[in-house]
C-alpha cells in the first residue's frame, strides 16, 4: 500500500496500541478498523441544484409567550469541564436526558490512541487515526426525533417587510456594570465584603478588572445558551434567549438591546467585515417551532434588516437547527436533507438544495468556505461523506475531498490551512478518530500522528446539535501555514493539574515539539497573532488567568495580560468559558446562563473584562 509523500507509519501515539491508564481497565477491542480517509475525488463538472427560487416571507408577528414556558429538548443546560451551574430547584444540570454528550457535538471526550488502521484498496496510507470512545446519546436523539417528526411547521405568506419586526432600542437609563461588586475570596458566588471593589486586591503587573456583567434577561426555567460573543470595533455583543444586546468594549455600558419575537436557535461564529450578521431565530414560541426564520442585524447599532423564512425542500428537511456561517457576503444554513445560502447584505438566496443524491449538512466560515457533504447510500450504519470547499458568491465547488466509507465529518479546525477532523464507528469500543490537512487543491497533505500517551480534547463548545452540525468554534486548536497547534487534555485534578500545547508539521502528521502550561494551570490556543499562538490560561486555584503568546518554535508562554490572583475565585465560576481578546483587552464570557430562581438568576455573572 503507498504512503502519502514524505509520510511514515507512525511509532506511537494515536498509530499504535497502549497500555492503559493505570487502574483503568482495557475496553474490549471492536472489530477489524476500515480504511482511512483516501485520495481526493474530482469534482462534477457542474453542480446542479442551486439557485432555486427563494419565496420568502415573515415569520411572524411577535408572540408574547410566557418567559417561563417548559422548553423543548434543546433547553437543558450542557455540562462542560468547568464549574456547572445549578438548574431548577438548585439541582445541577447535565446534558440531555441526564445523558453524557456524544463526541461530535461540542463535547470531544478523552482521546484515546488506538490501533493502527491499514490503508484502504487505492487510497493513501500514513499516520493511523486517532481513536476516542464517546458515549452515544441515542435517548436524546430519537426523543429530538419524536419531537421533530410530531411538530407543525409554521408556513408564512408575504414578502421581506410587514410587522413584527424586531427593533433595537437604546434604553433611557444607560446599564452599566460593576467594578465594585460586593465580592468574597470564596467560590465567585458569595455577597462577600461590601467594601472591597474588584481591584482592591490587585497586585503590581496584574490587570484591571475594567467590568463586571450580571445577567439582565429574563429566562426560561431551564436557562439559555449564549450566543457570541462578537466584537464588532468598540462594541462586544452577545445573543441570548430572545435578546440580542450590545456592550461598549471599555466600561461595559450597555450600548443597545434587541428584543426579537422568538427564541435564537443557531449562529455564526463569524460576521462580515463591516460588523453584519444573520442568525437564526425560532418561527414560533412552541416547543414545535421550527429554526427557520432569519434576521440580519447589524453589530454596531443592533438595527435590523432583512429577514426570511428558510422553506422545507422535503420531508427530511429537518429544522431544528442550522449549520450557520459566514464567508464574504454569504451566510448558509445547512441542516439533514438541504442547505441554503443566502446573501448577507440583502438576503437573495445564493444556492438552495441540490439534485442527486449528495447534500450539503454542515459548514465552516471564514477566509474560506467549507462544506461537509452526506451522500445516501444503502446502508446508514456505514455513510459516505465528502468534503467541499464551495466558492461563497455562487455555491460551487472548488474540489471534493472523498473519504473512505465510514468516515463523517465532525470539525473544521482550521480553514486555512484546511485542517478536518473525522470519526468513524457507533460504540464507544469502535469510534476512531482522524485528523486530516488538505491543500489548497484539496489533496490529502497529511494524517496526524502523535506521540505515545498523548490525549487530546479540543473545546467546540456547548451547543448540542443533531441536525444542523456546528463545524467551526473550536478553541484549543490554532494553525499556521506549516503548523498545527494542538492542547491536551488535563488528566490531573486540584493544584497539580497542568497540560501541554502539541505542535504537528503540516507535511508530515509528525510532531515538532511540546510546550509546558504553567504549573498548577492549563493552557489552550485561541489563534494565532503577530506569527505566535495567543493563549488563555485559566485562572488555577489561587491563581489569576491570563492572556499569553507562545512562539511558533515552542518554549515557555510570555503572558501578555495577567488576570488579578484576588478574582481568581470569579474568574473559575464562569460555566464554559469563552475567550476573546482585542484592543489589549481579554474578555470571559458565560457560554451559559441558568440559575436555582430569579434572584440568583439575575445575580449570576455573564461577562467579565480585564485591561491595563
């Protein structure tokens, strides 16, 4: 069998059996492994399908709905690997139906190398897969199946304009956050010392805290996944329940709030350049409301623009979420059984669905649009999927990348360089992980292989999605042309936790070196700036968090923003944090938002701001 170019079965690490962790006892081995991803396919010579005529039209008018009504199954709160927050009547919320995620869907769980998997009949060999074992969720999945093939869905009439339009309002009394919050040393949730404000602990060389968010919406019982958050030049913005609201980026001060008529249900990680963004909103205020109503907003002063209604192409079509991103001009929302795509600046649909036996499902944003593709075969336990970069202004493939059989597309982590990530298997025995780099042309550049011992959980975030897969959002990972920057997982607990950056040559799937967190910390890439890996390192016990770069060449991280030790305690208490950092500024934000009852509700914290 040939190896790719420059490519060697590896020695180790995800290509080689290992003994397991002392204590843990050895999973039983599934059966024989399929082949690995292979070479690339050409693509059609054209791609029909698109451009079918859109018929839009409102979803709706404003529906009042109680903000206390029971959600559907998409309302739980999603464990995540920090502090969780407590759900109705005090009791902490796991994922759905009590049930641990599948990996795939925000929640990568323990990597686990495996053996090493044999290269298929004509295709590229090189570095094994890396192998996890998840724990499926089938409970939640034919539950969101029941609900999804019981629903009604809300068919409209009219053209873009009408009532119901959601407004942005700038409120007469400006809101504007703590910075002297009463606060104690304890777990972040205390009222502690009324007179201490949040920089009174502060020691030389560490930054301000410049702002302190308290949650401000009224929520459903069971809470609200955050959407965002976006920074759009001095404006952070995030998305949450039926609110979208934007915050100035120094203080804190609420600029603009957005009241929409239903429930957000998905969007993108990106906006365009001049700060617009389409997300997806609910077409109804029932628990059988599909995701299919669009409004643009524009990020810079929350007024809206067009909406539309994404119409069912089928039976299949399903719409409890959408795949949403955002590359140029165009926004997609890819789902099981169809995607559309849909101009930014003035909504004209740019492809819908396409004939034949392939469609769009999921997609990745950015400098580049890529798309994940399901082809129907005869056998759904064994699917074939492909991989696309489209051209954002018309849909169309550039080039199709076709794995061997079995293979599904999970993640985009990078999407230039074009890094993919790949599970194959249904149990937790068999389930196979890959991470694949194309080129530019869509050829297989090389498969990962690491190092012996090595395990790896990259944070996607805490949506839990079946229908409509998130591809992009991941942190934890960061790429260069010629480098892939991968963290570890902590295996440890308490003061001694720590973890490690892997850096994997793009041309070979090898590693090139590893680099330390600080002791008793973790580390995680956020992207690359200025050539370095910028990092966040959370805030360890008694130890503030931070912002710090590392070189492409490894070694130790160089903070560049080091988080107060005396908020440590607040900075711990946020669920699933996520990072950003701009203008010298780092922000943490609650990825969501669920409380006991109102009053711990609108006492828990959702943004945090720290500055020089």
């Amino acid at each position: 069998m040939t190896q790719p170019p420059g490519q060697q079965p590896p020695q180790g690490g995800f290509g080689a059996p290992q003994e397991p962790p002392h204590g843990v006892p050895q999973p039983p081995q599934g059966p024989p492994p399929a082949a690995p991803p292979q070479a690339p396919a050409a693509p059609p010579a054209t791609q029909p399908g698109y451009g079918y005529p859109q018929q839009p039209g409102p979803y709706g008018q404003p529906q009042p709905g109680p903000y206390n009504q029971q959600p559907g199954p998409y309302g739980q709160p999603q464990p995540g690997p920090y502090n969780q927050q407590p759900g109705p009547y005090g009791q902490p919320q796991p994922g759905p139906y009590n049930q641990q995620p599948q990996a795939g869907y925000g929640f990568p769980p323990q990597q686990h190398p495996g053996a090493p998997v044999p290269p298929g009949p004509g295709g590229p060999g090189g570095g094994s897969p890396f192998k996890r074992k998840p724990v499926m969720i089938i409970g939640a999945a034919v539950a969101a199946l029941l609900v999804v093939g019981g629903g009604v869905w809300f068919a409209t009439s009219g053209d873009d304009g009408g009532d119901g339009k959601p407004v942005a309002e700038k409120s007469e009394q400006v809101k504007k956050p703590s910075v002297s919050p009463s606060v104690d040393d304890g777990d972040g949730n205390g009222t502690g010392r009324e007179d201490e404000d949040l920089n009174s602990g502060r020691k030389e060389g560490e930054a301000k805290v410049l702002w302190l968010q308290k949650n401000d919406v009224d929520l459903p019982r069971n809470g609200a996944e955050v959407y965002g958050p976006w920074i759009v030049g001095d404006t952070i913005v995030k998305g949450m329940y039926r609110t979208v609201s934007g915050y100035a980026v120094a203080d804190g001060t609420q600029k603009w709030t957005l009241k929409l008529p239903a429930d957000i249900c998905s969007a993108p990680e990106q906006t365009t350049t001049d700060g617009k963004i389409v997300i997806a909103i609910k077409n109804g205020t029932t628990d059988k409301a599909d995701c299919s109503a669009l409004q643009q907003i524009d990020l810079n002063t929350g007024r809206t623009g067009w909406k539309k209604e994404v119409k069912k192409s089928g039976l299949f079509d399903m719409m409890s979420d959408l795949s949403m991103a955002i590359s140029g001009d165009t926004v997609t929302a890819g789902r099981t059984g169809a995607a559309n795509a849909y101009r930014v600046s003035d909504g004209k649909e740019v492809f819908g669905k396409r004939t034949g036996t392939c469609q769009p499902f999921g997609f990745a944003g950015g400098a580049k649009l890529i798309a994940a593709v399901s082809c129907r075969t005869d056998d759904v336990n064994n699917p074939q999927q492909e991989i696309e970069e489209l051209d954002p202004a018309t849909g169309k493939a550039k080039w199709t990348y076709k794995p061997a059989r079995g293979w599904e597309v999970e993640k985009v982590y990078s999407v230039s360089p074009l890094i993919v990530s790949l599970t194959k298997g249904n149990t937790s025995e068999d389930k196979k992980w890959s991470v694949l780099a194309l080129r530019e042309n869509g050829t297989l550049r090389s498969q990962l292989s690491s190092d012996k011992g090595d395990k790896f959980s990259p944070d996607c975030g805490g949506g839990f999605t079946i229908f409509g897969q998130r591809l992009d959002g991941c942190s934890g990972v960061a790429a260069d042309a010629n480098t892939f920057y991968m963290a570890t997982q902590d295996d440890t607990s308490g003061s001694a936790r720590t973890n490690k950056v892997v850096a994997f040559d793009l041309n070979t799937g090898k590693t090139k070196w590893k680099a330390n967190a600080p002791a008793g910390q973790t580390m995680k890439p956020l992207r690359m700036e200025g050539g370095n890996i910028l990092l966040y390192v959370d805030g360890g016990f008694g130890k503030g968090g931070g912002i710090a770069t590392l070189s492409p060449a490894g070694g130790s991280p160089k903070t560049v923003l080091q988080h107060p030790e005396s908020t440590s305690a607040i900075e711990r208490s946020f669920y699933d944090p996520k990072i950003r950092y701009a203008g010298g500024r780092s922000f943490i934000v609650s990825a969501r938002v669920s409380a006991g009852n109102d009053k711990e509700e609108l006492e828990t914290k959702t943004m945090m701001a720290f500055g020089s």
